[in-house]
C-alpha cells in the first residue's frame, strides 16, 4: 500500500515538513514515486513507524475517499458550486467513480518518474477488461479514455472534495422542458381541455390543424406534444378533472374529503335517508308492467342497520313516510337527526314545511317528531354512508332472476341484442314473462337485511356486526297511535257548503254545517277513509268523512243500498232545515212579526190579510201509463240534476288555474268518474305542455292515487273484462 508525505501528516498530527525532516533522520528508504507541488511516496510497509502510527495511517486512508493531495488543488478562495438533489442511482454511481479515482490516483503515484502517460493507458485498459474490479466495472461500465477520468479530478477539485459532484447530470438540465413553445402549448389546451373529452390523439390533430391555419413552425412529434400534455396533468390535475369531467368528478377526485368520528355517535342519533333505482324488475300492480322500482330506505349511521324501506314505481313523500314510519317502529325510539338527500321528494312541502303551515303554527314532518334534519349537498354521494351501502345491497340484485345489471356495461346477455340462446335458457329456467312481484321483493329484501346485519364489519363498527351494535342502542319503543297521529300531513283549508273540499273529494260532518272559515286538517296519506278538522287557534272540531254521491233516481230506479243512501242524505238535509226553520221560526215570532204588525196598525191594513184554505190530499191508483210518465219524469230530473252538477263543475274550473284545473280533473279521472269530452281533451293538452313535463310531481301523485282509488280501478277493469 502507497502513502504519500501529505497523508502521514494528516494521520499522525504534523506538518509535511516534520515527515519530511523525520525521514531524513530515520533513514527512510527512497521514495518510489512523487507527488507534483511537492511530496513523497513511500510504500507504507516499508516505513519505521510503530503499530499506533500504522493504525493510524491505515485509518486515515480508509477515512478519507481520496489523497488530501487532489482536494489541496482546489482553490480555496473559489466557493464551491452547488450540487442539485440526487436520487439513488445517481448517488451510487457517484461513489463508484470516486472508488474508480482513488485507484487510479494511487496506481499512478506507484508508477515512475517518467512513466506517467503510459500508466494511464494500462490502467484504463485494466479496467476495461472487467478483471480487476468486476464490481466497478458492472456498475459504470467501461471507459473511453483516461481523460474521463482527469475530468472528474478537476470536477472534485472544484467541488472541495465531495464526492457527489462525480454524479452523472446528463438529462437533468432539461427534465420537464421541451422544443414545444408557448403558444403551441396554448393551442393543445384550449383543443383538449374541453367538456366534450376528446381523445389526446384528436386534440393533437385538431391542434396541429390550427398551427397550420395559424402559419405556426410545428415540426414536433405527436409523442412529444403527448408527453409534455402528460407531464402538465401530472402538476394540474384538477383544472384537467375539472374542465373535462365536470364540477362532481371534480369532487370525486381531487377535493379533500371529511372524516367523521362514529365513535361520537349512538345508535339513533343520526339516520339517512336516500332512494335507489333497483336493479332488478318487479311487477308494478298498477300497471300490470315490469319496472325497476324505487327502494326508499333509511339507514342508522351509528351501527350501519337498515331500518325502514318501502317499494314505489317513483320516489314519493307518500312512499318516504311509509318508510320512516316503519324505520321509527324498528328503531324503537324517535331520531335526533335525519340526514336527507337533495331530491324532490324529501324537500317536497309535506316533509319541509310550506307557508300553509307558517299560517297555521305548523312545521314540516320531522319538526313534528321532534327531530332536526340536514339536506346532504347535491351531487356528493360520499356524505350519505347510506350510498356505500347500496353498492352491497348489489349482492342481492344480482342474484335476482330479473336482474337488469348495476350499468349499462354490466347487463345480463339475455338482455343484449342478438343473444337468443341466452333468452331461451332464461325463459325455460323462470318461464315466459316471469317477474318478481311486489310481495316476493319485499320477502328476498327482508331476508337479505337480516344476513347482512348479522356481517361482521371493519370500519368503525371494529369487526362488530351491525345486529350487535344496534341492538345494543335500541330504545324501548313508541306508541304507534300517537307515530300514526304525528306523521300526519297538514293542510290549511276552506269550509264551503259542502264541508270541505281535499283531494278531489267533499269531507263532511255536521259540526262544519255553520262555518265559513279557514280551518287546519291532519290526514294519512296511506288512509283517507277521513281527516281531522281543527280551527285556526288549534282546537279540535270534529272528524269529517267523505260525503258518498247518491243514484239520480235512486227511488225508481236504484237498488236498497242506493234508496238508504238517498234516505240518509234527505233526513241530513231535513235536519239541517229544520235546525234553521227552527231558529228563523224563533226570530219570526220574536222579532219580526211584532214589528211587521206594528207597520200594519199603522197604515190601518191590520187584519186584511186573508186566510189560505186547507186542501185536502187525493189518493188514487195510478195507471202504467201514468207510472211510465213519472219515471220518464224522474229520468228527466236525473238528467237535469247531471247537467246541474256538470255546470257546478264548470263554475267551480273557471276560477282554477290550469295546474289546479289538471289536478282536479285528473282525481276525477282516477276515481273513476265520467268526464266531457271537453275536460278529456284539456287533459291530453295540458299533459303535452312544458309545464307539465318539467315537474315529475304529477306522476308521483297519479301513482298516490292509484294506490287511494285503486279498488274502485281493479272492480272498474274486471267489469270491462266481464264485458
């Protein structure tokens, strides 16, 4: 092993000149080579130094990477230049290289006086052959000549001696740039950040074409303007989500997202609510017609428990209340928060609230259960845990026979064009024309809540199963007639002749026969068989029931039931004549025949006014002729009576605006009543205008009512069947 003067002194504490001067003295052997500016090299095991010093020195050069000789060239009044940051591979290779300078350095000061220039080429050519130092040789390959070497000696002596400035920049100097200028990146933008998400190859053409029209130099690959395209995405990804996919894929992709604590949470605390399209089709017993129906559902987010659910062509309040109700009896107890979606249905009036109900001291449905409720922001699925859910409830749809598929990519192939084989086997398998009915959904989804539930899961339920945690929470129960009672819905209305006038129907009671004001009633939209009546300060009046119509020649021609309906309407109509005759009478006697006879005396005519005869009542037998006339008579007045009503109705649409008018034709229509020709045609036309197709509220309202008047339908289609 060579040492050099410089190193001994810096191992052993000293100057250069005390080795110097203490070689001379112990009689060291010659030197076998020197070191330029100055300096011997001796072959350190033939040097008189004892076992602490050689220690020493052999520390010192395995210490240091290279002779102190090489870094004293530096300048030390030149600051050293930067170095930028390395990753791995660039820094292994750096020390490689200075390995590789050290070995040449010291074969070179081995070498001598004279022999330099020939030194080097052996030791290039050495290295070269990969026989000496395979491991070097593995890593920085070979080397072209030994002036790449002397290169990274000047690039250490710059850099002060550290290793690093030996590193291999090439390439770093334009990472993340390119021949492309601004303005030809500017024109690739504006083509493909579009809503329309072209393709990268489209925006490259379509950019390429506008440099063209331009007069713009474009002599670029389309690799070039795609690999500069995919390093801006790299560091813009959100303007790119944004401009191509939209504000919610946006949200779905870039945003931050919230994280909620659970364990803050009781069972009850807080449920969602949201609507699912099923996958799967079942028998609509309105129509009679397969259709994916909507599942409302409402979710405690404390234990991940499905609670209530109901099953409706479309999403309806009359639906959601079935299900919160059927939610509030499983839960046990009322819920302190009720998370809802955004759609129509939940912010409809019956469960927000509407200035009906400012007017009468009402809220919406959840004030009147005691809880509050929070609408999840539109088109952010990820805050209502209910979605997550929905994409397990797929298990159970894609286990179903009429499974139509979660999109339209994943749809069964009995379903796709062309796949006959696939629909016959469907066919044999369920029979022609198979569907699930209402019942068997509501059966296999049931069934499915209970194996799910009984799932242990991660999360914060922490391996739990929901079953357990719910359970747990569940509270004692509530009384289902006071439930019944809240969830009813809130109408402010009118008191008419008729009583009053709700869903196309006269509600009466003999309570309302004296009234002429605002009144506030409560009724159950699964139950209309009546409504409760309160007056504007709250207090109970009375629970009227709809007023049924009678035959029009009940007495000639109606059967028992239609005479006794006849008989009560006429006894109710009497008693009401006689309640007023009765008080008129009084107010006659009282008031106004005193008066009245008083005038008399005055003018002198009392006593003038003459006496009507009694007369007396004939009872006779009556011909078939004269039979024949008095029910062709009572048909006329039959006639006369429809016509009147017909003309009352007529009175009454006048005053209504079209959508009031539509509503109210339309209930007739569902009850089963005859309409005009006129009021048929106004609903045809009203149902072809925008404002009818910009709102799905009709649709919803014509399902509710099939569902209130649907008996009188199935009696109405299976006279036409009968026929």
């Amino acid at each position: 092993m060579k040492v050099t003067t410089a190193e001994i002194a810096a191992a052993l504490g000293i100057s250069e000149r005390a080795v110097r001067k203490r070689a001379s003295a112990s009689s060291w052997s010659e030197p076998v080579d020197r070191v330029k500016g100055g300096g011997n090299v001796y072959e350190l095991a033939s040097l008189p130094l004892s076992k602490i010093e050689l220690r020493k020195v052999r520390g010192q050069l395995a210490a240091q990477p290279l002779p102190v000789a090489l870094a004293a060239e530096k300048d030390p009044a030149a600051p050293p230049a930067p170095l930028p940051a390395l990753d791995e591979t660039r820094i292994q290779g750096a020390i490689a290289r200075a390995d590789l300078l050290r070995l040449y350095t010291r074969h070179l000061a081995s070498s001598p006086w004279g022999r330099r220039g020939q030194a080097r080429d052996e030791f290039v050519v050495a290295y070269n052959s990969g026989v000496p130092w395979p491991h070097l040789y593995k890593q920085l390959g070979p080397v072209a000549s030994w002036k790449t070497i002397e290169e990274w000696r000047r690039k250490l002596a710059t850099h002060g001696g550290d290793i690093f400035a030996l590193a291999d920049l090439r390439g770093r100097a334009r990472r993340g740039s390119c021949g492309l200028t601004p303005e030809q990146t500017d024109i690739l933008l504006r083509c493909v950040l579009r809503p329309n998400r072209p393709r990268v190859s489209e925006a490259i053409r379509m950019a390429h074409a506008a440099m063209r029209v331009k007069g713009i130099a474009n002599g670029h690959s389309a690799a070039t303007y795609r690999r500069w395209l995919r390093g801006w995405v790299s560091t813009h990804y959100d303007l790119w989500v944004f401009t191509r996919e939209g504000a919610k894929a946006w949200n779905d992709k870039c945003a931050m997202y919230i994280e909620r604590d659970m364990s803050l949470l009781n069972v009850g605390d807080v449920i969602v609510a949201d609507g699912h399209n099923l996958n799967f089709e079942i028998l609509n017993p309105w129509t009679g017609k397969p259709k994916r129906m909507a599942m409302i559902l409402f979710y405690d987010m404390a234990s991940n428990m499905p609670l209530g659910w109901e099953l409706m062509p479309t999403e309806n309040t009359q639906a959601i209340s079935s299900a919160l109700r059927r939610a509030i009896l499983r839960l046990g107890k009322y819920p302190r928060v009720v998370y809802l979606d955004n759609g129509k249905a939940f912010k409809s009036r019956f469960f927000a609230g509407s200035a009906g109900f400012d007017e009468a001291g009402y809220s919406g449905l959840y004030e009147r259960i005691g809880c509050q409720t929070i609408f999840a922001w539109p088109y952010h699925g990820q805050s209502k845990t209910v979605e997550r859910f929905f994409g397990t409830f797929a298990e159970l749809e894609r286990w179903c026979p009429t499974y139509t598929g979660t999109s339209i990519e994943r749809k069964p192939p009995r379903m796709m064009r062309g796949e006959t084989v696939h629909r016959r086997i469907h066919e044999k398998a369920h029979g022609e024309g198979f569907c699930v009915t209402m019942e068997q959904a509501h059966m296999a989804i049931a069934a499915w809540f209970d194996v799910y539930a009984s799932r242990p899961q991660r999360g914060h339920l922490a391996g739990a199963c929901p079953q357990e945690v719910f359970e747990a929470g569940r509270g004692p129960g509530v009384d289902k007639a006071e439930l019944a009672f809240l969830m009813m819905s809130v109408e402010i209305k009118h008191i008419h002749r008729n009583g009053i006038t709700f869903q196309g129907r006269h509600y009466y009671h003999p309570a309302l026969a004296n009234r002429r004001h605002k009144v506030t009633i409560r009724f159950d939209l699964l139950d209309q068989a009546s409504i409760y009546v309160y007056d504007q300060d709250g207090e109970y009046l009375c629970e009227a029931t709809p007023m049924e119509k009678v035959h029009p020649a009940a007495a000639h021609l109606g059967d028992e039931d239609d005479k006794a309906a006849l008989r009560r309407h006429i006894e109710q109509k009497r008693g009401q004549e006689r309640a007023a005759a009765g008080s008129a009478k009084a107010l006659l006697e009282q008031e106004v025949m005193p008066a009245h006879q008083l005038q008399m005396e005055q003018i002198g005519m009392l006593g003038m006014t003459p006496k009507a005869e009694p007369k007396s009542i004939e009872h006779k037998q009556l011909s078939r002729e004269e039979i024949a006339a008095r029910i062709e008579e009572a048909e006329e007045a039959g006639r006369m009576f429809a016509e009147a009503e017909q003309a009352a109705l007529n009175e009454e649409l006048a005053y209504l605006s079209e959508s009031d008018r539509y509503g109210r034709l339309m209930e007739m229509e569902m009850k089963g009543e005859e309409l005009s020709a006129e009021h048929r045609t106004f609903l045809r036309l009203y149902e072809q205008s925008d404002e009818y197709k910009r709102d799905d509220y009709w649709t919803s309202r014509r399902a509710a009512l099939a569902i209130v008047y649907g008996q009188k339908e199935k009696a109405a289609g299976d006279a036409a069947a009968e026929e």
